[in-house]
C-alpha cells in the first residue's frame, strides 16, 4: 500500500479553508418581558419590604398618596 502525500500549495490551501470558515452565528436570544407584579403582591400589606439584589439591600415603601420609593 501506498501513501499520497499532497504538494505544499494544496496542504496550504486545505489548512486556510479550515480557518477562514467563519465562526457559527450566536443564537439569537430575545429578551422575555417581565411579567408586571401588582405591588400589593410585593407588600403584602405592608408599608415596606427589604429586596436583597446582588448583595445590597434595597428598601420599598409606599407612600400615603400611593407612590413607591426605592432606597438603597
């Protein structure tokens, strides 16, 4: 049995095809809208609740005119 081997400038050519293929396209991912939460649901009858995000700490409270403040 015999063995081919291929002349330089094919060898070339076949390891510049390999890495001028372009690299595969992401995936494109749409955002997913959040879905509103009724503030009520949050309270839960109280007049401020403690959120914990990315280690802080955040406070929402209602108002008496029916506002919301978050403080951090």
């Amino acid at each position: 049995m015999s063995t081919l081997s291929l002349p330089a400038s094919v060898a070339g050519l076949r390891a510049a095809a390999a890495v001028a293929r372009p690299a595969p396209r992401p995936i494109a991912v749409s955002p997913v809208a959040a879905a509103p939460m009724p503030s009520d649901q949050l309270l839960q009858g109280r007049k401020a609740v403690e959120i914990s995000h990315n280690g802080s700490v955040y406070r929402l409270q209602a108002t008496k005119l029916g506002k919301l403040i978050l403080t951090k």
